[in-house]
C-alpha cells in the first residue's frame, strides 16, 4: 500500500496519530487506540477509509456482544420456523448464516478498514477470542464446513475507552495509541475546521472559559472535545456576545449553557462552590 493517512479536511490528527496509523499499517497489525471518550477515536477510522477511499466496515460492541458474531451467526430459530411452514430454503443451512462484520470485511473486493468499536465493552474473554482470527485473518463455517479467508488484510482499528483491562496476549498483536486531549492550538485547529467563520474573540473567550471547566480540580467527568463543539454550536446558534463569556458577575458561577460541558450535578455543584471561593479570596 502506498497511499498515507495524514489527516483530511475535516479531522485534524497530530504527526504522533498520523504516524501510529501508518505504522499499524505497514506492520499489517491491529490499531488499537485509547483515550478519553469525545476525543475522535471512532471518527478515525471513518476518516482513514474517506482518506483512503475504501470501503468501511463498522462492528459496534456492546456488554452483550460474543466474538463470535462478528464472523458470523446461525439462525436456528428462523430455520425451525420455515420447517413448520414448509419452506425449501430449509434444506440449504447456507440461507441461514447470518455474516458478521469481520467476514464482510474479509469478503471485501478492495482492502477495506475495518472499526471495531469499544471493544472493552465486552466480556474480558471476548479480545482473546478474536486472536485466532485477527492473526491467520481466515475462520471455519462448521455449518456449512467453509474456510473464509481474507482477500486482503483489512486496516483494522480497535478503540478502548480503558473500562477494562485488555488481555496482554491480545495488546502484543496491536500497535497501541492514545490520543491524548488536544492543547489549546490544536483544539482551536479543530473548532476551526467544524466552524470556519466563527469569530476569533468568541472562540477566544469559549476556549476560556472551556479550559477552565476543564481544568477545574475533583471534576467526575471532564468536558471533551465533542461537547466542547456542542456548547460552540449552541453558543453560535443563540448568537451568544463573547463578553458573555467573559462575565464576572459574582451571581452567576456558571458559564452559559453549562449543560453542554457539566454532565452532572456533582460537578456543577463542584465548579460553583470552587469559582465563589476563588472570587471571594480576590
């Protein structure tokens, strides 16, 4: 493969991303990403496929989910019931596999990339039981006793929102990532590229008062960059004056529109207690 992921029009990625994302490619290994949720894990991959033009296979895992169904399902249910109706498609068990994400990748004309999405979602058994075949990228269809190889090695990105620890003989087959928050040129590249004609003194003043969200000790959960271009999109639509933003008003502890980036009530009641106390020692 030629081609090279350096970003696109609409994500902007650090040379530290762009060269993890190439690495995992030229290795032909899993890319598995971490990082705070709202950071643009899942959007990456969607990127690299648009940057690279190639098909996009998305597998969205769940507390539920069984590695097994991202190769495929047999649907013993459907077929008992066209047995009680008499049907002839129950004499071909091939019309009841269902495939799964990973054999439609590996069934793809063109290499594809292939999003494997919050995989620490899943039972703590579930990474190792994609070993087999994220390594020889083929499996075995007992039903129907086929071996379903890959037709070319898919790009494959893994993210984590680190809820639990992943298997070591799982994280030794990736080349491993973490996007770490963005600093305040990069977050204002970012804004950028999502509101290209917005004002510099509001997106001075939002940045501001963001970061100062942010950055406030003991907060459960910390605004990320999506609810940031949340609160942006509201602060835009309501056509919100930057001196707003700036406003010292001792009544209102608050920033505009807090529910954009405060989540819960503890940590509103955490950023009001701790900004009356600063505004009480000036």
């Amino acid at each position: 493969m030629t081609e090279r992921f350096a970003g696109t029009d609409r994500y902007i990625a650090t040379d530290d991303l762009m060269m993890a994302v190439n690495a995992a490619v030229t290795l032909g290994r899993p890319l598995l990403i971490k990082g705070e949720p709202g950071t643009g894990k899942t959007q990456l991959a969607q990127e690299i496929a648009r940057s690279l033009d190639r098909p996009m296979f998305e597998w969205h895992v769940k507390s539920t989910s069984k590695a097994q169904q991202g190769l495929y399902e047999y649907d013993a249910v459907s077929r008992l019931r066209d047995s009680q109706l008499g049907d002839a498609r129950v004499h071909d068990i091939a019309n009841y596999i269902l495939k799964g994400s990973l054999w439609e990748a590996f069934e793809s004309a063109t290499q594809p990339v292939l999003l494997i999405d919050e995989i620490d979602k899943a039972d703590i058994e579930f990474p190792n039981d994609l070993l087999r075949e994220l390594d020889r990228m083929e499996f075995y269809v007992y039903e129907t006793r086929q071996l379903v190889k890959a037709r070319h090695r898919p790009i494959i990105v893994i993210t984590s929102n680190n809820e639990k620890e992943l298997p070591d003989a799982f994280l030794r087959r990736c080349f491993f990532h973490y996007i770490r928050f963005p600093d305040e040129a990069t977050l204002q590249r970012i804004v950028e590229v999502h509101y290209p004609g917005l004002k510099k003194e509001l997106l001075a003043e939002a940045l501001g008062a963001f970061f100062q969200v942010r950055e406030t000790p003991g907060l459960k959960k910390k605004p990320s960059t999506s609810e940031l271009l949340d609160w942006i999109k509201l602060l835009v639509a309501e056509d919100i004056d930057p001196q707003v933003l700036r406003s010292q008003d001792p009544k209102k502890t608050l920033p505009i529109l807090h529910g954009a980036l405060l989540k819960n009530e503890q940590d509103v009641h955490l950023f009001e207690q701790l900004v009356f106390l600063n505004r009480r020692v000036r």
